[in-house]
C-alpha cells in the first residue's frame, strides 16, 4: 500500500498528479489544470471517506476537453452566422490547413529564388481566383479593418460622401460614421432616411472629395416608400466608389437574390468592395479587399496596413475554405427541408422513447450576423420543454436553441447531420438531470414515453402540436437546478 492510499490520509497535490490519469492530463492541458484537478481532489476527499480512484476520475472528468477556457458549443439556433457563437464554423479543410501550417511555413518566403516573398500568396491567388473582376485583392483583419484602411489610406483630412440611410450601428454599439470619422475623414451626408438618389451624391461632389460610399444596411431591411441609387449611377459619378457589401458573398446565390456579391458590384463599376470572411464566405474573421490595382496598391503599402494584417493562420484558413470543399456554411445555407424534416423526426422518435416530451416541428432559420436580412429559411426541428434551455446550455457539450411560445426548439439546419448523435446525448443529458433534481427536491415523477410527433404544419410560428401539460412541471424543475445559469434565452441574437 502505497502512501497516497492509507485510510484517512488526505495525500499531497504531488502524489495525487503521479496518476496516470493527471499525468496525461498535465501533457495535454498543462501542468497547471492538472495541479487545480489534483486539488479539487483533495477537497473532495476532505468532504467525506471516498476512494482517491473515484475522486480522481471525477476530477478528470471535469477536465475541459482543450487548453482553453472557450468551449465548443452546438449552435441549434437556426442562425447560420451566429457572432455571439463566433460566426462562420471553419471547415476540416481550413481546419486542417491551419494545423499544417501551424510551425513554421513560408509565409514570407519564396523557397525557390531563396528571397522574400509575398505574404500569404497563396490566400490572395485563391481570393482573386474566386472573383476574376478585381483587379488585385488585400486581406485585413475585419471588415471593419477594412473600412478603416480605405478611410485613412485614401480620404484622411477629406470627404466621404454616404447616404444618411446607410449610417449603420454594427455589433456593440460601434457605430460606422464613428468609425470613419476617427480615421481623420469627413463624412457628407446625403438623401433621407429612407430615399436617396444619384442627384443627392452629385450635388455633394466638390474638389475635396475622396470617395462615395455606399454601405449594405446588412443588418436591417427597409420597405414602402424607399429608394436608392444603383452602383452604376455611383459609379458614374468621376470619384471612387467604395461599396461595403459586408457579407462576404463572393458571388450570386440563388437563395439570396437581394444579397450584393462581389462579382456583380465590381462589374457595375465599384472601385473597391470590402466584404467579411467569417459571414456568408464560409471562412476565418478576416476583411476582404478587391477592386483596382491601384488603389488596392495605395491601401496595401499604407503603413496603417502592417497594424492591420492578418496572421498565418487566417492566411492558411482563408485559403482552404476558396480552394477546398464546400464549407458548412454553405451546405447549411442549402440543405434541403425534407431532409432537416426526417432528421427532426428521427431525434424526437428517439428522444420520445427516453421518456423526453419530444416534437418535430417545422421551423425557419435565418442567414443572421448582418447577412440577408428578413429572409426566412424554411427548416425543421425539436421542440422540448423550454427548461431544458439552462442545463444544454451548461453541459460538457453545451448546446443553444431558441424559445418560442414556452418551448425550447433546437433547429437543425445549423447542426451539422455529423453531430446529431452528439446533440440527442446533450439532450439526454440534461434531461437526466432534470429527472434526478425533480425526484429529489419536488418529487415529481419523469413524463411517461410520448409517442412521437411530426409536425407538418405550418411553420414555428403556429405551433404545430399542443405542449404537454407535464411540461411545466419540468420547466420549474429545470429552473431550480440550473441555479447559476442565467435565465436568458437559449438562443442569443446574431
């Protein structure tokens, strides 16, 4: 028997990490978590007689799965780009690309004259292939970046003429004019609210003139009595016209007739289009520079520029998700309702049968993160009772849904088909808990199987099947036990 095994003795944070179990988890996370668990197991074994083995799994058990405090989350929220969940999800081709280059690579260097090369070549090659119509192509690090270097590189200490109807707030109260304005810009607005015309930007023309800006209101849609100019009127008008289509959307969508693309703004006649990564793209946080060799060129040599640019990483993620695979974005963006239809049917048979008030239910997602505003995606999904929102949020694999009417609906055209045995056991999970906490503190007994349902009605907004009056019940119970989780909304705004 060795020291760390005598009844009664609490053993040292040293010999508790020589197990094989902390021991690798000090390889992996580092030796610091490792040293906290040993800890939580000295506390555990001060709180009552139990086995050191079992107090160790425990903590292990608790370990976060990688050496950071961000946890993975499934985003069943039915918004595609979801910025409080960090938008676009990366493919395992930009995934992989990034692990590839994550040493040393040439970044910098053009291996076979032995010399300085161009930064990230290989993104920019495969930016420029994707729209033919620009000239040259920068990446910076966001959109916002990006407008940022078009204001000081090409109008600091001159004007911008915008319409007052495109002075846009964008997440966290930054406001775009704010933005600009701290560049050393002047911004001349004109037109209304909701109408303005070509007439409207001619009028504010003057020799102290930089550029014409014409902003996509990307995260709010006006209707009835409005009107703007088009980018070939803009564009008509003797001075540059920066046009910031926000989303990223390279090209034309079928699904998105009203979203503006790089390719056709360019070809209408826009100067420069600036444009997210992380949005309809598919790819990494990053901003996108394409238009006229020279001022892509003035704006590349800027030194405003060095303090902007994008990492290896971001270089080697961007790449990936031009050149590889259809990235998951896109592939939610296009799946079709009938198989999001049999896959909710499927989850809620299966949820059913664990004794989970579980209902399939036709749903509508939406683009979010400042992409397509007002267009519904027709979609499907689970409708649960809504207390289960708190402990899905604060399990090992943390998962967000949306409440509506006083259930929880999981949306599965923003989960991946690959991770639908993830989500049921999310689900499980929770409920588990559920289940326990009610038998303990209010003895309410576990809802009998339901048979399942698929809804075929009409969309989430009539619900299409009456909510089980055991639901409430849950719903308290939920509450009680999910004490330190914030009584919010499963699913965040985008």
């Amino acid at each position: 028997m060795g020291k760390a095994d005598v009844p009664g003795r609490i053993p040292s944070v040293r010999e508790i990490m020589d197990d094989p179990r902390l021991r690798a988890a000090a390889a992996g996370l580092g030796r610091s978590e490792a040293r906290e668990a040993a800890r939580r197991v000295q506390r555990s074994l001060r709180g009552g007689h139990r086995p050191l083995a079992e107090a160790v799994a425990d903590a292990v058990a608790a370990l976060p799965p990688a050496p950071t405090r961000h946890r993975r989350v499934l985003n069943a929220t039915g918004v595609l780009v979801h910025t409080n969940l960090g938008r676009a999800p990366l493919s395992r081709a930009a995934v992989d690309a990034v692990a590839y280059l994550a040493g040393t690579s040439d970044l910098e260097l053009d291996l076979a004259q032995n010399r300085r090369g161009r930064r990230g070549r290989g993104a920019l090659e495969a930016l420029h292939a994707a729209v033919p119509a620009a000239e040259a192509v920068h990446v910076v690090n966001n959109n916002a970046a990006a407008m940022v270097l078009v204001a000081t590189a090409l109008a600091q200490g001159a004007e911008i003429v915008v319409s007052r109807g495109e002075l846009v707030e964008i997440g966290d109260g930054f406001r775009l004019p704010e933005l600009l304005e701290s560049t050393g810009a002047r911004l001349r607005e004109v037109g209304t609210t909701n109408r303005t015309t070509a007439d409207d930007y001619a009028r504010a023309i003057n020799d102290n003139t930089a550029l014409l800006l014409r902003v996509h209101p990307s995260n709010f849609a006006m209707s009835g009595y409005v009107s703007s100019p088009s980018v070939r009127e803009l564009a008509s008008l003797g001075r540059p016209l920066v046009v910031d289509i926000g989303s990223g959307l390279l090209a034309p969508h079928p699904l998105l007739p009203d979203e503006p693309d790089a390719a056709t703004v360019l070809a209408q006649g826009a100067a420069l289009v600036t444009a997210s990564g992380d949005k309809l793209l598919g790819g990494p946080q990053a901003g996108l520079l394409l238009g006229e060799a020279a001022l892509v060129e003035r704006l590349r040599r800027h030194p405003l520029a060095r303090a902007l640019r994008t990492g290896k990483l971001t270089l080697a993620a961007l790449e990936a998700t031009l050149r590889g695979p259809v990235p998951p974005l896109s592939a939610a963006l296009s799946r079709s309702v009938g198989e999001l239809g049999d896959r909710a049917g499927e989850m809620a048979r299966r949820l059913c049968g664990a004794g989970l008030d579980a209902v399939a239910v036709a749903t509508e997602a939406v683009v979010g993160g400042g992409g397509a505003p007002g267009v519904a995606l027709p979609s499907a999904g689970v409708s649960l009772p809504d207390g289960l929102g708190p402990p899905l949020r604060a399990g090992r694999m943390p998962v967000l849904g949306c409440v509506h009417k006083g259930r929880l609906v999981l949306d599965l055209r923003t989960v991946e088909e690959e991770d639908d045995e993830l989500l049921i056991g999310a689900v499980l999970d929770a409920w588990g808990l559920v289940a326990r906490l009610s038998a303990a503190s209010a003895s309410v007994p576990a809802p009998a199987p339901a048979r399942a349902t698929t809804a075929t009605a009409g969309p989430l907004k009539e619900p299409a099947a009456a909510v089980p009056e055991t639901a409430g019940t849950v719903t308290h119970s939920a509450a009680r036990a999910a004490g330190a989780v914030a009584e919010a909304v499963a699913g965040a705004g985008p």
